[in-house]
C-alpha cells in the first residue's frame, strides 16, 4: 500500500502570498466604513447654542439703536437677523472652524462624499476634510439667504394681503403657492427629523443636501456643557413652573391665619391691624362691618369684593361674610 506524497511546502506558502493582498484589502476596505455614533443630544444643543448666541448678538446690537427712531429696527429686523447669521457665518465655517454651539459640543462638518472614498487612513470612523468652497457657499445661500428671503415674502404678502378672498386672483395663486410650498418644506423637515433621530445624521435638510455631516472634533474630548449644570436647570424650570400652576389654587387667607399665630408683633400693631381696612390697609373713612364676624372695612373695598366673588370669606378669620352692616347702624346692607 502506497503512502500519500507529502504535502509541497512551496506550493502552500505561494498560495499564502497570493491571498494575503486579498485579505488586506478586504481589511482595508472595512476599516474605511467604520460606523461612528454621533450623539443627537450634542447636535440638537449645538443648534441650540447657536440660535442663543445669535440671540445675544441681536440683543447688544439692538442696544446700539436704542435712541434711534422708534420702530426702525422692527422694520428692517430681517436684515438685522441675516447680518448677524452671516458674520456668524464668516467667521466659522467659511474660514473651516466650527460654529459657538458646534466648538462647545467638541463637532465640526465633514464632507461626507470624500469619507466615504478613503480607504486604509481610517483608525477612529472621525477622519476627512471638512467642507468644501462650493459646499460653503451654498450652506450660506440655504441658510441665511433663504431664511431672510422667506421671512421677507411673508411679510410682503402678509402687508399686500394676498390671502384675502378680495384680491386679485393671481395674488390669490401666489399666497396658495406660497402655502404649498411652506407645507411641503414642513413635511420634509419632519421626514428628516425622524430620519435623524434614527441615524443620526444631518439634523436639517441643508446638511442633507449639501452631504455635510457633524463628526467629534476630537475623540478623547469631554463634552464641555456639564450634564450637572443641565440637570440643575432642568429642575429648577420644571420646580418653577409647580409653583406657578400651584400658588393660584391656594387660599392665601387660609394660609395666612394658620401663620399668623407665629407672628411676632407687638399689641400696638395688633389695634392698628384691626382697625384699618384688611384690604387698603387705611383707616375706613366710611366703616362698614362684615356680619357675623363684625370685622370692619371700607365700603367700596368689601362691597367690590362681595360682588365679584360669590361666597366671600373675611380676610381676618375666613369666615363667610352673609352680609356687610354699617358700623354703628343696626340694620344690614
């Protein structure tokens, strides 16, 4: 019986070498597709920081004009508001820096067409250029030309009065097409925020457009806006919007008779107290009493409050007021 020929070392490792580029291709190629999570809490306040940023410039700018003539910045606000998102502009994403909310957040814009074409320069999924001359320029049409154009159109023909039945019937097709288009605009920005929410990618149509996507800065960058100081701002608000939904339910009477034995105040205070008005806090020129607790009043003070409330308790004891008597005569009012 024959013996199988031993295997041929040459042959073996000739094949090794002739799949070796293959596979380090194939590892190339998978590392120049890496999937980097950008989180949409970032990009979502870097928008926010930016709108509160081109808030405050407006703000000091408006100062500049404050004895100007009244309601001349109101007339030219569209104007005032590109200018101020162009300088914005200008000197942060046309000179490759990010924007104020975009540097806080540790974001920049890439240009999503050239990442996707690299090929074995790829170690953390955050490398490639950022935007383009053309890519810029049109960011800044989009954004602020568009903006004031949109803006100047609904002012235009909200002053013609284009949606009135008595116009013309091409100012009447204009306000419709005007309309449509606004809707339409409205639909596809919803479509790209459910988008966004799902990918995480291009938070409006413009940077969808465009192909320009918001990577980190740095990998190993904190996020610079603390969590704490959000959350501290987040409670606060929602404390204080309790307290307003709350305070117009409470009986402020109720609550100041159940203080009011831990008051320190003198007998002096205490006469004057009962003898002045509980509501002007002055002396009745016309005193009129509240039955059965006999505290006194004004007339005009209590007679005010009987009429507007229906079952009117007295400031003093809260007890229901039946009827007011003028102090000194017998019979009641």
């Amino acid at each position: 019986m024959t013996s199988p020929p031993p295997p041929d070392d040459d042959a073996w490792v000739r094949s090794h070498h002739r799949l070796l580029p293959q596979s380090q291709s194939l590892l190339s190629s998978h590392r120049s597709v890496i999937a980097v999570a950008i989180s949409r809490v970032n990009q979502f306040d870097a928008a926010r920081l930016d709108v509160e940023m081109s808030a405050m410039l407006k703000e000091q700018l408006v100062k500049v004009f404050t004895l100007a003539k009244p309601g001349m910045l109101f007339q030219y606000e569209p104007e005032l508001d590109a200018f101020l998102e162009f300088l914005i502009w200008r000197f942060s994403i046309w000179v490759d820096k990010p924007t104020p909310g975009n540097a806080l957040m540790n974001l920049r814009y890439r240009d999503e067409r050239v990442a996707a074409q690299l090929s074995g320069k790829v170690r953390t999924g955050l490398e490639g250029p950022g935007l383009t001359a053309p890519q810029k320029i049109w960011y800044c049409v989009a954004s602020v030309g568009g903006q004031y154009l949109f803006s100047r159109l609904q002012s235009f023909s909200a002053f013609r009065r284009w949606g009135d039945s008595e116009q013309r019937p091409l100012a009447r097709r204009l306000w419709t097409l005007v309309q449509r288009i606004e809707g339409i605009y409205k639909a596809a920005s919803f479509l790209n925020l459910l988008s966004f929410l799902y990918t995480g990618r291009y938070r409006n149509l413009i940077e969808k457009a465009l192909r320009a996507r918001l990577v980190y800065r740095s990998p190993h960058m904190n996020r610079s806006v603390s969590f704490e100081y959000m959350n501290r701002q987040l409670v606060w608000n929602e404390f204080s919007e309790m307290l307003l939904l709350l305070l117009p339910l409470l009986n402020s009477s109720a609550i100041k008779n159940i203080l009011s034995p831990f008051a320190k105040e003198s007998s002096s205070s205490n006469k004057e107290d009962t003898v002045a008005c509980p509501i002007c806090q002055v002396d009745p020129a016309t005193p009129f009493i509240a039955l059965p607790c006999q505290h006194r009043y004004c007339y005009y003070c209590i007679r005010t409050r009987c009429a507007s409330a229906a079952s009117f308790r007295c400031l003093r004891c809260n007890e229901p007021v039946v009827a007011i008597q003028r102090e000194g005569v017998s019979s009641g009012k």
